[in-house]
C-alpha cells in the first residue's frame, strides 16, 4: 500500500514535471534565406549575332533585372556557363563572382556612367593602399619599402605620374595633373570594363596595385599578398586563424582573379593577334 | 615549362569543380582551353606577347577556380549550422558515447 503510494506520486511528479518543462529557445541561430536549387542539368553557349548568351538546359540565362544575358567575349560566356555547371544542389549566388560581375555590367543598378566611375577611381588614390606607410617599426617599414616601392615606382613610370607615399596620417598630395593622367587612362575603358576595374580596386583598395596586376605586372596571388602585408606581417606574432585570415584571403583571391579575367576578356580585340604566316 | 603545368593544373580544377567530373573532355571551358593551347602552341620559341597574355590569362582563371574551391572549403568547415549534435560535440572532446563500441 505504502510502496504503491510513492510511486503513485513520483508518477504524478514526473508528468507535472513535464508538463512544466519547456525546451530552451535556441539562441542566436540565425535563418538565412534559402539559395535557389540548381534546376537544369547541363549548361550551354549560344552565338548570335549580338553576342554569346549562356543557356541552362533549353531556357537562356537572364540577369537578375530580367534583360537577356549577353557578352561579347566567347570566353567570358564559357566561364560563366562553367560557373552555373560548378553549382552543386544550390545556386550559390554571392560565390558566383564573374557571373555577377557580367550582371551588373550589364543591368548597371546604380545607373553609373563612365565620368561617375572615373571620379569615384580618381578619389580613390588619396586612400591607397600603398601610400600609406608606417616607419614607426623598423621591420615593416623595411617590408612595406622592399614589396611596395617597386610597384608605386613601376605605377609612376608607366602613367607618368609622381605619386609620392605618406609616413603619417595625412593623405598623400595628388596633383591635378597626375589626376588627368589617370584619368585619360581610365576614360579609355569602355563602361563594362570598368565596372571590372572598380571591383578590382574595392578589393585590393589600392589603384596601384590593381593596375599592376591588370597590366600584368604582378600575378593574383601577389596582388593580393601585397594588399595584405600588413595582416601577413602581424601573423607572424600572433598567429594564423584558418576561418579568418586564410578564409578572407581566397576570397579576396578569387574576387581579384574574376576582375582581372573580366576586364581581359571585354577588352580581348588587342589580345588575339594572329600570325601571319609568310 | 609553365605552360603545361597551368593547362594541367586548369584541367585538374576544372575536374574539381565540374558538376559531372567524369566527363571534363565535353565540358566548353576545357576544349576552349585545349583550342588556346592549340593556337598558341606554334610560337613558343619566339617572343610572342600574345602568348604570354594567354598563360597570364590561364594562371589567373586558375586561381580563380583553386581559390573559390579553397575558400568554399573553409566555408563548409567552419561555417556554423546551429547546434551541434551530442554526437559532434563529443568527438569534439574526444569522448565516446554510452551506445558507442568500446
């Protein structure tokens, strides 16, 4: 009687006890939007006669503003329909960078034209990267002298310009002239390609070095290196984090490498040069 | 010689990335490659800029496709999804649960 009375009530307990027991809310899980799922199975390029258009299965590839999609350049259209064939179950859409750099050349959102673009590159030097130097640590001002100087020297040479670097805060003085310089270069691009250089130059921050490596100067790799000294610098004393610093550096590869490969390849008339055969 | 290497290293990638990776030899980017190594191939003894624009060319697509497959790596690795299951987090610590063999 005694023995059934208690487990009468450690069974009566336990359902009160579940009836009051509630799961902790998750915190902080944040919901991120589904991408959408890859719906074709085999991507494809079309020749027509205003340019190449990518197709997905039987239907054609539109810009997110819902124009056609368009280039001029047959490679441009084979990486990007090899872009769209790399998607696995989704489409990854913010790791797509050359198909979203051909987008926006093309739908243009800002409405951007090409004497706003300039100013924007042109305002651009006075924050470059490279002229900013540090001389308060010996061991960096001698990196930043060794890695930099080269390329703000090949830069002033080729553009004739006289961009000197800043030791401290102040910005670097920029001449008119040296503006014009830049800008005659700059206003000898057409519009989408300068949608590829303006890409280039938010991810290095630095005009310098992504002329270098748009002129070939420098490889990606080394672009990149050299916009990060300071970061790489500083590693050595406090160690390296795979999530973050090699995380930020692939991806600021790959966003250079489709600038770089964006701008190339819209302005292909000067690349291919036929030999002729005597 | 560098030209190679890039063409063997752009293949491999390109296998990497492919959403069906036996079949790289239909795939438009690698014989629009192959076709560029083709029309190249003439002038490699003689200074031909051209060349040289093509292999930059290469190297930095290369890139493009080691880096973008590197950094979705990272991102599958570290990236949180929620929380983790008794499971994981036990691995995590090196233990094992009850209903695991000893």
């Amino acid at each position: 009687m005694n023995k059934q009375l208690i487990t009468n009530t450690i069974r009566l307990l336990r359902i009160g006890s579940g009836i009051k027991w509630q799961a902790p809310a998750l915190t902080a899980v944040r919901q991120y939007a589904t991408p959408p799922k890859r719906f074709y199975k085999t991507t494809n390029v079309l020749s027509t006669d205003s340019g190449y258009e990518v197709t997905l299965d039987h239907r054609k590839l539109k810009t997110p503003n819902g124009t056609l999609f368009t280039v001029k350049s047959e490679p441009l259209a084979i990486a990007v329909a090899t872009e769209f064939d790399a998607q696995k179950e989704h489409i990854e859409r913010s790791r797509m960078h050359i198909s979203a750099l051909c987008f926006t050349a093309i739908d243009n959102p800002n409405k951007l034209t090409k004497p706003d673009m300039v100013n924007y590159l042109l305002n651009f030097i006075a924050t470059d990267t490279v002229l900013f130097q540090y001389d308060n640590e010996k061991d960096l001002q001698e990196l930043q002298q060794n890695e930099w100087d080269p390329v703000i020297d090949w830069f002033n040479q080729r553009f004739e310009t006289n961009l000197q670097k800043t030791m401290d805060i102040t910005p670097p003085q920029v001449s008119d002239e040296d503006k014009m310089k830049i800008a005659k270069h700059f206003h000898s691009y057409s519009l989408e390609t300068l949608h590829g250089y303006i890409f280039a130059v938010d991810t290095l921050k630095s005009i310098v070095l992504a002329c270098a490596v748009i002129e070939q100067k420098i490889t990606v790799e080394r672009a990149v290196a050299l916009s990060r000294l300071e970061e790489e610098y500083q590693l050595k004393f406090w160690g390296r984090v795979e999530w973050a610093h090699d995380f930020s550096q692939q991806e600021l590869q790959a966003r250079l490498a489709a600038a770089v490969l964006f701008v190339h390849l819209n302005c292909s008339e000067n690349f291919i040069k036929q030999k002729s055969i005597i | 010689m560098a030209g190679t290497k890039v063409l063997r290293s752009l293949l491999h990638e390109l296998r990497l990335a492919s959403h069906s990776p036996g079949k790289i030899k239909d795939s438009l980017a690698a014989r629009y490659i192959l076709a560029q190594y083709k029309k190249y191939e003439t002038t490699d003894q003689q200074l031909c800029k051209a060349r040289d624009e093509a292999i930059f060319l290469g190297q930095t697509y290369l890139t493009y496709l080691t880096s973008l497959r590197k950094y979705n790596e990272l991102y599958k690795e570290y990236h949180g999804s929620g929380e983790r299951t008794v499971k994981e987090t036990a691995d995590l610590v090196g233990f094992k649960l009850p209903t695991d063999p000893k």
